[in-house]
C-alpha cells in the first residue's frame, strides 16, 4: 500500500467517526516526516459552528502541537476535496501539500468552485493531489447522504 493510501485510509477511519455522530462524514490527517501529528472530523453540529470543518480542526491542532502557525513541512490528507473557507485556511497556514479523495462539484473551493489557490489574491499555493481512494471517500458521503433522506422520507 503507497503512503498516500495509507494516511488516506487514517483520514477515512476520521470521517466513519464522524459519519457514526450523525455529522457529514469527511476526515483529515495532519502528517509531517512521515507521522501523523493532527487528525480530526467533521464537528459542526457537535460544537455547533459553521467552521468546524474536519481541514481547519486538524489544521488548529497541528499548529497547536509544533508550537507554529506555519505548517511548511506538512501535508493534509482529507477525504472530500476542501471548500473555500478550508483552501483559506491551508494557504494561510501554509500547508505544503493537499491530497484528497472525493471530487466535490456542489461546495468544492479547489478544483471546483471558486478554485482558491488559483487566484491572484492567494498568498501560498500548495501542491494538491485528488482521487486518493476516491471511491472508498465518495461511497462514505454517498451512504451518508442517502441514510438521510431516507430518514426524512420515513418522517413524512
């Protein structure tokens, strides 16, 4: 199994975490020298806050743990591809590479959407990779979403 699978796989294990609380199932790692400093989930209902997005948790604690705003030497690993606020977020923090699994074309912010880090005003551009076990992150939201319709069709 490459590297990439394997923290893919630890960023997964994050969003079946999330996925089990009733949250929208995306994970992220946090790896720097080949070892996982920071991991987290997605937690907005569980804080209640709209930025509790898994990329800028395990963002905030990696910077936290090396004692440094700046994450030069690090990578993120994250199943779904981050959406604006969270590319933001990585270019501030100037995260050396995103490498992500699920192409998201509704709130995507790197390949889709407003492609963040291709713009004038962006700061720093990482080096991003997509379609790291792609399938096994888009099956996960595809589960998860279809559970909750499903639930909301029972309720009528």
């Amino acid at each position: 199994m490459s590297t990439q699978n394997t923290f893919m796989n630890e960023a997964l294990q994050e969003a079946k975490h999330a996925f089990e609380q009733g949250e929208v199932p995306v994970g992220a790692v946090v790896v720097r020298n080949n070892e996982i400093i920071a991991r987290a989930s997605n937690k907005i209902i569980t804080l209640k806050d709209p930025t509790a997005h898994a990329e800028v948790i395990a963002i905030r604690e990696a910077a936290k743990s090396l004692g440094n705003e700046r994450l030069i030497d690090c990578d993120l690993y994250v199943t779904l591809e981050p959406c604006a606020m969270c590319a933001g977020a990585i270019s501030l923090a100037r995260v050396r590479s995103v490498v992500f699994g699920a192409l998201d074309s509704k709130g995507g912010g790197v390949i889709h959407g407003p492609r963040f880090f291709e713009q004038e005003t962006c700061h720093h551009r990482p080096h991003v990779e997509s379609g790291v076990l792609a399938q096994e992150c888009g099956q996960l939201l595809k589960t998860f979403f279809q559970n909750l319709r499903q639930k909301k069709r029972d309720k009528i």
